[in-house]
C-alpha cells in the first residue's frame, strides 16, 4: 500500500509492507548508500548484499559529532555526490543520524527512512526533526529536514525484542493523551502480546500515530505553535533519559506522570485520570516509579528548545485528549518538580 503526504511543499511518500526492493524503483538512477544500525546488520545482512552501506552502532551514544565525522568520511570513500540517495534502516538514532547528515553532506542531498522499531513507526521517523546530541543536552544541534519517502515494513517488528516493544508504548500512549478518549479507552482492551500476534491491529495502532503526528506537523512543520504538543511527557523525560541511562520511550512515561502532576497543580488535571494514565503505563510494562533528582533542571533542562527568556513551555493536560502550552520559569518548575512523588 502506497500514500503520500505534504509538508512545508515537499511530498513524503508512505509504503507499507511493500517488498524492500522498492528502493530500487524509488533511487531509479541514484546511487543509494544504506546507513544501516548495526544489530539491525546483524538479523539482516543479505538484504545489504553488495549495496553500499555504512554501519553505525547502537544506542544513543551514536548521536555524537565523532559518528558524523566517521559517516562522511565513508560517504567520500563511495564517491557520494548531490544526486546520491541516503536510506537509513533502523530506528530513531539511525533516523536522526541520516536526515543530519544529508541536510549537511554536500549543503543536502535526499534521503528516506526504513524505521524497524516500533518507536520509529509510530514517532520518531515522522515529521521530518532530526539532530544529534551535544553534550548533556540531546538533539540540541539538528535540522527541519524531510525524508523523500518512509518504507514502513512491518516484518521487522517479528524480531524486534520485547523490551523495544515496550519502549515503543511510551509514544503510542502520549498520542492517547494528546489525541482522543476513544483511542486511549481502546488501548486498555489490548495488551503488548495481542499486538505482537496481530497485523492488522498493529497496522491500525501505527497509522493512527502517524495520522495524528501528521496532521500536527503539516498545521505547524517549524514548530513554533501546535507541534509543541507533541512534546508531552518529553522535558523532563528527556532529563531522566540522559541522567538514568534508560531507554527513550521509557523515559517519556515517566515524563508523562511527572507533567500529569504538573497538570494537577496549574490546569486542575483530575487526578482520577493521573491515576488511569499510570495503570495504562502498567498495563504496557512501562516504569512509573524513578527517583528524579531536581539538580538535573539546571543542567538539562534550562537548555531544552522550547525554552525562552521567561520560561519552558512545558505541554500539560485539561483532560484527557485537550493538551494545553504553557510558559513555565525554571524556578517554578523546580518547585513543582521537587514536590510532585510519582
């Protein structure tokens, strides 16, 4: 199945399930180099047979200005030019790491996404941010750059371990906070095996993420207004990633109860549905407790991007499915933070 999308003038185009030599058709005379995460290799190494490709570790820690270095040095030994095409397999570090690169290799060249991971199905392949980290601070150095086209192919998900199933959860229930009570009631009939076992359910759990994220960043692609909401539940689990170790989508439900909190406190977010958020956290074996020290504000999340000369606009909730911007001092955030026991 094929579908297309625009975005700030540019069209993005949707495959899903299509056999992976697609790509073949899509570059036509492109010479295309796979930026390829390496235990993705690893599982599926005859599908990169005698294609240009270069192999970029696993983790966060691959987001690093030495990576970046290493990949264009690989691109010059490939002889890559302005008309080469950039595919990165993977999920969203590797996602990250290839929209930088070709906005910046060579002042752009185009590129697509084959996202393996739940997480970047339902996320981070989506909507065209990239960046890599700099320091403490994470994607703090990146560009507004689209993918020409997202290759959406769901058998690597049969591979894909539990434990990232789950991270990919993290996501897919802060889209159930931002966008309607149906699709947060429907997540509570199902579990992560009914999911695993079923196609066409996780067919239309990804294409409802991916329509909501969609319909934010085509309203706001440069986001300065409505594509903030899409950071709930991400300040502060941006913080507790970096300072924890732990994994993204992980981090984000934690953020999420942290801002569920927070929401309590300056928007009258009724506790009850704190309460039903934390036990769908459960229900997709997702952490609810952490021991967050409020020293990490100063040092992290003074320098997140949404932050301004009087604040942080950090997303809070009226209720569940009405997300709500607001500007919030670091001191009171603090304060806020420090009292707030998840």
């Amino acid at each position: 199945m094929q579908y297309c999308e625009s975005f700030d003038g540019k069209q993005v185009n949707y495959y899903i399930n299509e056999p992976f030599k697609l790509i073949s058709s899509i570059a036509k005379e492109q010479q295309v180099i796979y930026l390829i995460d390496a235990c993705v290799y690893e599982q599926h190494a005859s599908l990169f047979e005698n294609h240009p490709h270069i192999l970029i570790p696993s983790g966060e820690n691959s987001k690093c200005w030495d990576i970046i270095h290493s990949i264009i040095e690989q691109l010059l030994q490939f002889n890559a030019n302005r008309q080469s095409l950039l595919v990165g397999v993977g999920g969203g570090v590797v996602g990250d790491i290839t929209g930088f690169v070709a906005a910046i290799y060579m002042r752009g060249i185009e590129f697509g996404l084959v996202p393996t991971t739940l997480l970047s199905m339902v996320d981070a392949s989506i909507g065209g941010k990239n960046g890599i980290n700099f320091g403490e601070q994470k994607n703090l150095v990146g560009t507004f750059n689209l993918p020409s086209f997202i290759l959406m192919d769901y058998s690597f998900l049969n591979s894909l371990p539990l434990d990232e199933f789950k991270n990919g959860f993290g996501e897919i229930i802060k889209y159930a906070c931002l966008s309607d009570v149906r699709f947060f009631d429907m997540l509570f009939m199902h579990t992560i095996e009914d999911y695993q076992k079923d196609i066409h359910k996780i067919d239309a759990l990804i294409q409802h993420c991916v329509s909501t994220k969609n319909k934010m960043v085509m309203a706001d692609f440069k986001e300065s207004h409505v594509r903030k909401l899409l950071n709930f539940g991400h300040t502060i689990g941006h913080a507790i990633e970096k300072a924890h170790s732990i994994p993204h989508g992980q981090a984000v439900g934690l953020g999420i109860l942290y801002a569920c909190k927070l929401s309590e406190v300056l928007r009258k977010f009724d506790p009850a549905n704190t309460l039903k958020i934390k036990n769908l956290l459960q229900q997709y074996q997702l952490p609810t407790h952490i021991d967050f020290s409020n020293t990490l504000i100063d040092s992290i999340v003074r320098h997140d991007k949404k932050s301004n000369a009087v604040g942080i606009d950090f997303i809070l909730l009226d209720a569940i499915g009405k997300p709500h911007i607001q500007n919030i001092s670091i001191d009171q955030l603090k304060k806020l933070i420090a009292a707030s026991t998840l």
